[in-house]
C-alpha cells in the first residue's frame, strides 16, 4: 500500500507485511471496510510518533 501501515502494523504483530496487506485487500474487496481500517491505523500510526 501507499502510507506504510502495514509495514508498521507487521513490527507491532507476528503477521508478516504480505499477510497484512492481502487482509486488507480482501477486506476492500468484500465488505469495503479496508480503506477505513487503513486510513484509522495510518492515523494510529502518526500519531503515535513510531
């Protein structure tokens, strides 16, 4: 993906970066929930200054 979240979200969890990004994708695909689960965890993600 385009912010780095999953890069990110794959040193804070045992889910390797590939994983994480085929989660999201098919969370897109199906329910249309992965972009707002990204945009939310970029924004965890820049707030937490990591």
């Amino acid at each position: 993906m385009i912010l780095g979240v999953c890069e990110w979200l794959s040193t804070k969890t045992q889910f390797t970066a590939k994983n994480i990004r085929i989660l999201l994708v098919l969370l897109v695909l199906f329910a249309g929930l992965g972009i707002g689960a990204y945009f939310i965890l970029w924004l965890v993600k820049i707030l937490s200054n990591e």
